[in-house]
C-alpha cells in the first residue's frame, strides 16, 4: 500500500463503514498488541475494531510503542474528482 511506504514505522488503521481496519503487517501487530482476532481478506491479512473503540486500542498500541496513522474514509464528491482527474 501506497500510503504505508510513504509512512514507515507508523500502523495504518482505515475507516471502512462502521469499523477501523488494519491491514497486512499492521494487522499481525494491532492484533498481538490489543488481542483482536486477525482473518484473511482477500489477499490481505485484516483486523477490524469498531470505530467508537478506536480510541482505546489507539492508546494500547502508542503505549507498546508503536505510532498510529488513522486515515478517514475516501469519499469523492464528482466536482473533486473531477478536479483530480484535470477534465473541466
């Protein structure tokens, strides 16, 4: 994933609908750290908590020692995709 290169040393948790999600390595740390079930998903290995928990487990990992990145759910409006995409 693009933005775990971009951001070494540093768990990705990401909003997906009603949970936080890590993924891949992130996923085997934030469920040895906070004793939360990792499963296969897709091609990714996933640990999801509910996002009104995130706080909690946030605090369980930065006192393990980790740092925590919490990206917000992707959602593109048409006028901002179409700004990206450089069409007028």
């Amino acid at each position: 994933m693009a933005a775990q290169r971009k951001h070494p040393g540093v768990l990705l948790v990401i909003e997906v609908g009603y949970k936080m999600c890590f993924y891949g390595v992130d996923a085997e740390t934030a469920s040895a750290v906070c004793n939360i079930m990792a499963f296969p998903s897709g091609n990714f290995l996933c640990a999801s908590i509910p996002v009104p928990r995130l706080h909690i487990h946030v605090r369980r990992l930065v006192k393990a020692g980790h740092k925590v990145r919490a990206e917000p759910p992707h959602t593109l409006t048409a006028r901002l995709n179409k700004k990206l995409s450089g069409r007028q």
